[in-house]
C-alpha cells in the first residue's frame, strides 16, 4: 500500500501507520559552544564578548546582543541547552501533531472531491476551447497546491542513470512496469549491439579517440576533386537544413573560391568546417536514395572519413581554446554525429555542453551591442550561432533528461533578424530594417522557433526543479505557451498534407516540428497532474491537456511515417525525422500507456455522472492511437536500438492497458445497466404521478 493510498482510507489508518514518536537518532549533531554574541555571528564581526559587546554600542543594538547559553553533557556525550533538555522533543512532537492534523485535512478534502469529481470526454483538438468552464478554470483555482518529484534513479548491468520525471522511462515508473521493462530494455539493447560494428556502437569519433593524429597535408589528402566538392557543398545548400543559417553564403561562397586557390593558408579550423559540410551532404544524398557523385565510393564509408578528418581538424586546432571558426565547426560537427545513429546518444549532450562553454568563453552569450569592436556582421552572425546553439541545448538536455546547460540569466544575446544574407555583408555600418515576419527568409524558422523554445525552456525548468511547483505556476506557463503558439505566421502553422501538396518538403517539416515542440511542451507542462488529477477535480485541465497533446503527436508521428515511405511527399526528405522527433513520439505514447492504465476504481465508480459513453469511446481511441504507433516502432527495430527499446516498452505497456480497458469495459456495462435501470424506476414513478394528477 503506498504513501497515496494511505492518504485516502481516513484518519484511523494514518495513524496507525505513521509513528507517534520519531526514531532515536543514532548519531546526534556535536554542538558547538558560541562565543560571539548572535548579532556578531550573523554579521561575521569580531566580538568581545561584553553585555553589550563593543560592535552592538556602537550600532546602537544592544537589543540584539545576547549570547547563546552554555551546552553541557549528559554521560553518553550528547549537548543539551542548560534550559531545559526537553524543550527539543517537545518541539519535534509538536511538529508531528501539525503534520498528522494537515494530513488528515487533506486526506479528508481529497475524499469530498472524489465524491464530485467523474470522467470527462477526451476530445481531441489543439486547444482547451470545448472544455467545460469548471475544468477550465481548474488551473487558476489551484493556488497553493504544489507538486515536486526528484526524477527516478535507472539502474542496470551498464551502471546506474539519472533522468528527470517527464522523461519517457520515468514513466514507466509512475505505471509500475520499471522493473519488467527494465531487463526487457537491457535485452533490446544487447541484441542491438551485437549486430552492430564498433564503429556503429561508438561515441562521437572527437571523444573516443583519434589514432593516428593527422597533419594538415594528411587531411586535405582526402579531399576528393573540386566539381565532386561543388555538388557536395550545392547539396548541402539546397537542402535547406537549418544549420545552414549559420554560414553567410556570399561570404562562405568567398572563402571556399580562395580556399581553393590557396589551400594552405586557410585556417585548420575552416579546413573542418568544409568537411561537416561535405558529411552533411553524404547523408542527404544516402537517405535520399541517391548516388554520390563522381566515384566517392560507399556513403556510409566516405560519411566516416569525412567526419574524422573533421574531427582531425578540431584537434589541430585545439577546439578547447577560442579561436575564428571553431564554434561553427563544433557545431556542425556535433550535427553530423547526431544524424550518424539517428538514436538518442548521451556523447551528443556532452558535446553540446562543450561548444556551450567554448561559445560563452568567446562571449556568444552576451549580445554584440555592448562591444564597439565588434562588426554589425559579425555581431548578427554571433546571433545566429547562439540561436541554434541554444535551441539545441534545450532539446538535446532534455532529451537525455537533464537540464540544460546554458544559464539564461547570464544571457542577453537578441534574436537574429529576419533578413535574406544578401542584406548584409561585412562592409555594412548598420543592419537594414528586418523584413516582415510574414516573408520567409533562411532565418525566419529559427526566429520563431526561438520563441517557442523560450516557453519550452522554462517550463523544462520547473520539470527539473527540486523544490515543488505551484499550480499557479502552471497557469501562467500554459497561458504564455498558448500565445507563443498563436503568434506563429500563418505560413509555419500545422495544416493538413492534402492542404500542403504545392508546398516544399522543408516547409512542411518545418511545421511539423513547431507542432511537435509546442505539443511536447504541452505534454511536460501537466505531465505531473496526469495521475493526481482523478482525485482533485481542479487538476482535470491538466490531464485533458497531458493527454490531448500526447493524442496530436502520435496523430503526427502516423502523417509523418507514411509521408515518408516510397511515393509519399517528404520520402526524399526523409532525414529530417531525427532522434529528436523520434523522442517526441515515445513520451507521447508512454502518456496514453499511463493514462490508460490509471484506471481507477474512483473512475469505475463516478462512470453513471457520464451522460454518453465518451470517456469509453476516448479510451478505444487513444488505444488504437498506441497499436498503431507499436506497429511504427516495430518497422524501425532492425535499422535503430531506440526503436527496439520503444517497442520493447510500448509491448509491455500496451497489455497493461488492454487488461486495464477490459476491465472498464465490463466496468461500464455494469454501470450503464444499473444507469438505465435507476433511469427506468424514475420513469416509470414519473409515469404514475402523471397518471394519479390527471385523474384529478
């Protein structure tokens, strides 16, 4: 029986269970005797020990000047104060009588809300806009209530893992099912890993070491003939990924020409950069079933080398110090590692957290109009590097569920502005006027993104937080993400494929991953109220939220896998379904396993205060949203670890809940029976009380 449960079977249990008296501590806390008065112990002055002391006469405080009273010892060395031993023990049962009386308060205003509160429909739709006014109005009646969890401790044969509570295996927690699933997982990983080569199963090539070390003239060796670099680099422009809002194209398309003319004197550091960009494009061309040009060779070969010979250029460089060009290269390193699995990698996030402190030590952080000698264009190009930078760190962090590493207090960098890259160049004194966010420039995506991410970022926050989180709190961050999402152009808002069939496939993804990320927001911002909510009707916003936008990322995540596949719109454009996206739809199928195994006697019970049977039906719905995205999974498992473990975890969840689903269902039959038949011993009293008036 846990800590819950005992809450809810009334004051006698409580007591019976919860000890009158605190266990004997078995070590007991030296005291140490006091010379300085308090007020000199709390300033850190020199005291002198006088009634009053020379400081407090001074300050006129002699008030405050007194001197904590002499300890002595019992014979099993514990100190005491000489006024009185106990004084402690009576304050601590004191304490005890005000806990127990709050619990019994509680546990008694839980049972009065049970008794009111009943299951609601589970419509679907992007807004709370069909919600009665009372759940409603649930999240600004909640004040006072808080909630906190520490996350959950993973353990297993590859040591332990901390993720925070809105991660998807902390879910699994919350079900009951971590243990079953755990050495379910651990199988899932190991028989990946035994079909996998030790470079597929490795960490980012910068990391687990390079051997040997190359020199300049080993690595330009490896690069291929001009006209096969050109098409590279045309691929990796065109393919409007948005890492490429980093690089000033004129200014790119410059260096490049003189790199060639003079390969020696570009700096090592920009010899990388050309690399990551060259990796970037390999991919591109795999993904999209395409042949590399020229005779490059394997894609998943030429991929490796050009990578390492990026990371070779890092090394030569020395990355750990500042310098032009690493942090770009960092980034768009870090990139090519990322897209390489395709899965969830721990190296990722710690690599972020090295560009991060690399970035801040080149003052990324802090916004170029504070700083005369730095150039409009470099100061604009800073703001596109931290942009992406900082949208990354809130992502990758928590997608490894972690917070993130750049502190937002120490930053004042501005937004990058929404102007084309032939609007400015390094001759420009001061930036023209940025075009209206209505016309898409290769900067407008992240701009808005960044907006989003603001809201996202905070509310990742108080997920991590230690301290507990006030429900307020949760209104107020809900209503901020609700004007963050309406304040997208209309361009970049989620639509229909049938709606999108004359539009690019970048476009496309690019609303979808908004939706994803506004969705996901949604998600971990009442992730904490979806098990609490069933026994306090203030919370039942919260869960309609937790679970609406759990149901329109599954919703996406069927759009999306069958768009993807041959002769969908976005199959070339496959790639852009990352690990991140991917992550997204295995905490939005974890909620529904948790909402459709939660199902509680409370639930069964208040069924006759449903009209309809729309919470039945709401289940059936969000079941089948689940079998279809366990039938996605199970498509991805030979080619991705993250997908074996996902469907690894979805199959054991989803018997969870089709056990939890029969029961309703008879739960509900039985209920709609005894409904029907109070509603037929009514109708027929009415009947004869009509009959009995109108003999009259």
């Amino acid at each position: 029986m846990d800590q819950r449960t005992l809450l809810n079977t009334g004051s006698g249990q409580q007591e019976a269970q919860i000890p009158t008296k605190p266990p004997p501590y078995e070590e007991k806390k030296r005291h140490r005797t006091q010379f300085s008065c308090t007020h000199c112990r709390v300033k850190k002055l020199k005291c002198d020990r006088g009634h009053p002391c020379d400081n407090c006469a001074k300050r006129n405080l002699s008030h405050l000047c007194h001197y904590t009273p002499t300890a002595v010892r019992d014979r099993a060395g514990q100190a005491y104060p000489v006024t009185g031993r106990g004084d402690i023990s009576n304050r601590i049962r004191h304490l005890e009588s005000i806990v127990l009386s709050l619990r019994n308060q509680n546990a008694g205003s839980q049972s009065q809300m049970t008794e009111l509160s009943g299951g609601f429909p589970m419509t679907s739709g992007t807004d709370g806009g069909q919600i009665s006014g009372e759940i409603s109005q649930g999240l600004a009646t909640g004040k006072g209530n808080t909630i906190s969890s520490p996350g959950i401790m993973l353990t297993g044969h590859m040591g332990t893992r901390w993720v925070d509570a809105t991660h998807w295996e902390a879910i699994l927690d919350d079900v009951g099912v971590q243990g079953d699933c755990t050495e379910a997982l651990e199988r899932a990983d190991d028989e990946f890993l035994l079909g996998t080569t030790e470079e597929e199963s490795s960490g980012p090539t910068l990391f687990v070491g390079l051997s040997p070390l190359m020199n300049r003239s080993d690595v330009l060796a490896f690069l291929p003939p001009r006209p096969a670099v050109d098409r590279l680099i045309s691929r990796y422009f065109n393919a409007k990924e948005p890492s490429t809002m980093i690089l000033h194209v004129p200014t790119f398309h410059r260096e490049y020409t003189q790199f060639w003319e003079n390969q020696q004197a570009a700096p090592i550091a920009w010899v990388g950069l050309l690399f990551d960009i060259m990796c970037y494009a390999i991919f591109f061309y795999a993904r999209a079933g395409d042949s590399l040009p020229g005779s490059l060779g394997e894609p998943a070969h030429v991929s490796e080398v050009y990578r390492t010979c990026a990371a070779q250029c890092l090394v030569l460089a020395n990355y750990t110090t500042p310098g032009r060009y690493k942090v770009e290269t960092l980034l768009l390193y870090s990139g090519t590692e990322f897209l390489r699995t395709g899965d969830t990698q721990i190296g990722s996030s710690i690599l972020g957290g090295i560009i991060t402190r690399l970035a801040m030590h080149m003052g990324y952080h802090r916004d170029s109009k504070h700083y005369q000698n730095l150039s409009v264009f470099d100061g604009e190009m800073r703001r596109r590097v931290w942009a992406l930078i900082w949208q990354a760190d809130n992502l990758i962090s928590f997608q490894v569920g972690l917070p993130k590493t750049i502190p937002d207090l120490q930053c004042d960098t501005g937004l990058p502005h929404n102007l084309l890259d032939e609007d400015f160049d390094e001759t420009t004194k001061a930036l023209p006027s940025p075009r209206p966010m209505v016309e898409r420039t290769p900067v407008t995506y992240a701009i808005v993104k960044s907006k989003l991410m603001s809201v996202f970022g905070r509310i990742a926050q108080r997920s991590y937080s230690a301290t507990d989180t006030k429900h307020e709190d949760v209104a107020q961050l809900d209503e901020q993400l609700q004007i963050a999402h309406s304040s997208l152009p209309a361009f970049l808002r989620i639509r229909t494929m049938n709606m999108s069939i004359m539009d690019p496939a970048d476009l496309i993804m690019q609303r979808y991953n908004l939706e994803l990320l506004y969705q996901k927001a949604r998600c971990v911002l009442h992730r904490r109220y979806l098990v609490i909510c069933r026994s306090d009707l203030r919370y039942a916003y919260s869960r309609w939220s937790c679970v609406d936008a759990a149901t329109q990322i599954l919703r996406h995540q069927n759009d999306i896998y069958h768009e993807t596949q041959p002769g969908g719109q976005l199959h070339r454009d496959r790639w852009f379904v990352t690990s991140l996206t991917s992550h997204d739809f295995l905490l939005a199928a974890m909620i529904l396993c948790l909402e459709l195994s939660s199902k509680t006697e409370q639930d069964s019970g208040n069924a006759h205060l449903n009209s309809d049977s729309s919470t039945f039906e709401g289940r059936q719905g969000l079941l089948r949203a689940l079998e279809t995205s366990y039938s996605i999974w199970i498509a991805f498992t030979e080619v991705s670890p993250e997908a074996r473990k996902a469907s690894k975890a979805l199959e054991v969840m989803l018997q969870i809940a089709k056990k939890s689903h029969q029961g309703s269902v008879r739960s509900e039959e039985e209920s709609a029976d005894n409904h029907q038949s109070r509603l037929h011993n009514a109708h027929g009293a009415s009947y004869q009380l009509i009959t009995r008036s109108c003999r009259w």
